[in-house]
C-alpha cells in the first residue's frame, strides 16, 4: 500500500489539470515515486510514470500512459495499489 500525496495541480483550463503525485511505500519508507495525472473535466484521467510522456501526450506524440480511469477513486485505487521500486 502506498501514502498518495498530491504535491502540485496545474491548471491548463479550467477544467483541465495536472497533478503531480507522490507516492511514498507504507512499508518502506524509502521507496517513493512521482507520478502524473492529466484531468479531463472530472471524468477522464490518465497516468503518467514521466514528464516526458505527459510532455508528448500534450504535443500530440507518441506517449504511454500507465492507467487510464473515468473516476477519481479509480485513480487513487491504482495509485494505493501501485508497486514500483526505488
């Protein structure tokens, strides 16, 4: 299980954001990971492990997404559940 802190939201439009999260390991403390969340007005989210494919999907490139989800609690779900390393 992870701790989800948001640590920044950037607004493109009004109903378009993204945030910046930090994951932190319950377990481990040490292990920590950003990811990054575009917000299409409240009901169309996808995750993103870097800035550069977040970069890419706003340009119109090629990009990979981690999650895609219709809700939030879907999001933070995944983001609880997420495993990654150091």
């Amino acid at each position: 299980m992870n701790i989800v802190d948001q640590i920044q939201v950037n607004y493109l439009r009004a109903n378009r954001t993204i945030e910046t999260i930090l994951l932190t390991d319950t377990i481990c403390s040490n292990k920590q990971k950003v990811v990054y969340i575009y917000n299409y007005e409240g009901y169309h989210y996808r995750i993103f492990e870097n800035v550069i494919e977040l970069s890419n999907f706003l340009n119109d490139d090629r990009y990979e997404i981690l999650k895609e989800y219709s809700t939030d609690t879907g999001v933070y779900n995944y983001l609880g559940d997420l495993e990654f390393s150091t």
